[in-house]
C-alpha cells in the first residue's frame, strides 16, 4: 500500500467524526437510559466469541454474514458478531441463569462480511433490548411498546409505521408440506418480494390445497382490517386463528400507549424464519426503504445452552436512526484556558470541569476555536471572558 492511499478504508467500513460521533453517543445514551427505566439492564457482551455459541440457533442468517477467523491460542474458529442477540440469549441462559422474566439491553459495534444496510454498511453500531422467561402476549407488547418509546426518546419527527406479522402462520400453513430448502427459499424470497409473478409461478409447482394456501397468504397485508381477511380465508386453520389472536392481542395493547402510530399487517414477513417463532416487528420511518427497528420472538434459542427459554426483543441500527435523531443541544461555550502553573489557574479550571464546563489549554501553536471564551485573570480573580472575534 503506498503512502497515497494508506488512508483507505475498507469496503462498508466507515468512521465517525466528531459532530457525527458526538451525535450518536448521545443518541445512545438517550435509548440506554430509557431502556433502564423500564427494567432492562445494561449488558456488554464481548465483540469475539466461539462460532459454535455466537451461530447457535441463528443458522444460515447469521452464518454468511458473520467474519471468521482462526484463534491463535485454541485453534478453534471464533467470529465477530454479527448481531448481538445471540450473545444476550447466551448470558441469560448461562452466565446469568436467573429465575422468572431477565430484562436485559445493549448496545455495541457489530462487522458483517457483506453490508444488509447502505446507511451502516458492513459495521452497524446495534442497540437493543431483550425480555427472557415469558411466553405471554404481554411481553411482545412490552418489547414492541419500548420499541416505538425508542423513537420518542431520540426526539424523531418522521412519522413512524410499525411493521408486524407472525411467523406462526406460515409455519401452520406450510410445515408439512415437505418442500425442499432450495424451493421453500425461492418461496420465502418472492413473498418478501411481494412479487405475484413469481408467486403464481412457484404455486403452480405445487399440489393445489397447498397452491391455494401460498396465494391467499402472499395476499394478506396491508392495513389493520387484513386481520378480518385472513381470518375469514385462513379460519380453517385453528393455529394459524390462534396466531392471528395474538396479533390482534399485541397490538390492541401497544395502540393503547401509541393509538396513533400507523400500523401495516404483513402476514408475509418471514424475516429471521428459521429463528423466530412467533410475532415478528419492525419500524420503518417516512421517507426511508428499509426497516430502522427489527424483532420478534424467538423461543428456542437458549436451548442449545442448556435452557429453553422463551424470548422477545428488538435492535436498532443507531447508525441509520442518527441523523433523524433531535440534534445535541448547545450548552455552554468551551473555554480556552493559558497555560500556566498558577494554582489558583488550577482550581478555577477543577471549577469549570466540576460544573461541566469544557475547558481547553491553550497549548503552542494554539487553540483556535471559533466560537469560545477565554479564561483570564482579573483584580486577582479567574473569570470567562467571550473570545472577541478576529
């Protein structure tokens, strides 16, 4: 590498300055806190772990995307998360084993060998939040409701539109129907599609009673009233009813604390199929094509540790949610302070840092900051003056 392109980076790998850095540690702070006021504690899972426990139950969709590389001193394969809520299924089901409901959150860098978003790219800075122990509708809604308060907590003004389906259905539906992986895939792909094209294409492959089922299902979304649509096509089907009441359930609770959020019912949304077991959410905001909040339930993803536990929860991708986020508010100016072994220039700068003021010294060549205050003697006494401009 020359010295004229030492400065690259990565494909999909980006840095934040400081305006931008400042931004969304804020904005982190911001959603750790609010998550702490509903009961969810703080966790920092490492960035490396073991495959054999960062992959479990996550299959394929973690797999591909997860960096891999040798351990130097076990010679067994570690991997950088890729995603963090393998890692907090593992805490709770081993290093924490506690009893009843774990509320826990999060919030770190993740790198990913091919980029899922355009606004992170390769190295998505997640936060999130996880409720371990309880199968209950209540906790869905619990999560989802934290979810959308996220977005109240940033200070977003984009109107917000929750995203959510069950995984259950499709799974009454389909699971004994015996299709191959490669055609079930190519079923999964067209319905997140929602292309009818390829739908009618692949339907025509299949026995008819089975045919039927893929058309309907790839038809029910839309507003809240497909609740009443799949009801009335599916209500042969006492899981896929049960799954529809749980929907309905959800989401009548969450409209209480948000009853104007706009809803969209995607019966179709098989995101993280082959993990997640029941309600799946997402939150996409005005103006933007991709999802900035993703969830659901997940109940079978502790078992590989030694404990089967029920599970919900949601990320955020924080880098794509920032500049939506209610900028930092300008407190103080900072001051420029001399350099000096004056004591008392030592006790009036302790004072300002105390108080929480951003005190700079002034060392050669100097500081130069266009708007500031300076930190001058006068009668005996240390006072902030407004740096007059130049």
């Amino acid at each position: 590498m020359t010295t004229e392109n030492r400065w690259l980076l990565p494909e999909g790998i980006d840095e934040l300055l400081p305006e931008r850095a400042a931004q969304l540690e804020s904005l982190r702070r911001r959603l750790l806190d609010q998550c702490a006021t509903w009961g969810y504690r703080y966790v920092i899972p490492p960035l490396v772990e073991f495959t054999d426990s960062l992959l479990v139950g996550l299959g394929a969709d973690l797999d591909v995307v997860t960096c891999k590389f040798t351990d130097q001193m076990s010679g067994r394969m570690l991997g950088v998360r890729a995603d963090i809520t393998p890692q907090t299924a593992r805490m709770d089901a081993h290093s924490l084993a506690e009893k009843g409901v774990t509320r826990l959150c999060y919030a770190g860098s993740t790198l990913q060998s091919t980029p899922q978003s355009v606004v992170s790219g390769r190295a998505p800075i997640q936060l999130g939040a996880e409720l371990y122990g309880s199968d209950c509708i209540e906790a869905d809604a619990e999560v989802i409701t934290l979810m959308l308060s996220m977005f109240e907590a940033a200070g977003v003004k984009r109107g917000l539109t929750l995203d959510i389906g069950h995984i259950g259905i499709y799974d009454a539906l389909f699971s004994h129907a015996g299709l191959d992986a490669d055609f079930e895939a190519q079923i999964f792909d067209a319905l997140q599609r929602k292309s009818t094209p390829d739908i009618e294409r692949l339907a025509s492959a299949l026995p008819t009673d089975i045919a039927t089922k893929l058309v309907t299902l790839s038809a029910l979304h839309g507003s809240p009233d497909v609740l009443g649509e799949a009801r009335t096509a599916l209500g042969g089907e006492p899981v896929v009813v049960a799954a529809l009441d749980e929907l309905e359930a959800a989401l009548n609770q969450v409209q209480r604390s948000y009853p104007d959020v706009d809803v969209y019912i995607d019966l179709t949304e098989l995101r993280g199929f082959r993990y997640h077991t029941g309600l799946v959410f997402a939150v996409y905001l005005e103006g933007r094509g991709s999802a900035i909040a993703k969830g659901g339930r997940y109940d079978n993803i502790g078992a590989v540790f030694g404990r089967d536990r029920p599970a919900t929860g949601f990320a955020i991708d924080l880098k794509a949610l920032v500049d939506d986020a209610k900028p930092i508010e300008i407190g103080d100016l900072p001051v420029i302070a001399p350099q000096s072994g004056d004591p008392t220039l030592r006790e009036a700068i302790a004072a300002l840092r105390l108080a929480g003021r951003v005190v700079v010294i002034d060392v050669p060549p100097g500081v130069v900051l266009p708007d500031s205050e300076r930190l001058v003697q006068r009668e005996g006494q240390w006072v902030t003056e407004r740096e007059s401009a130049s």
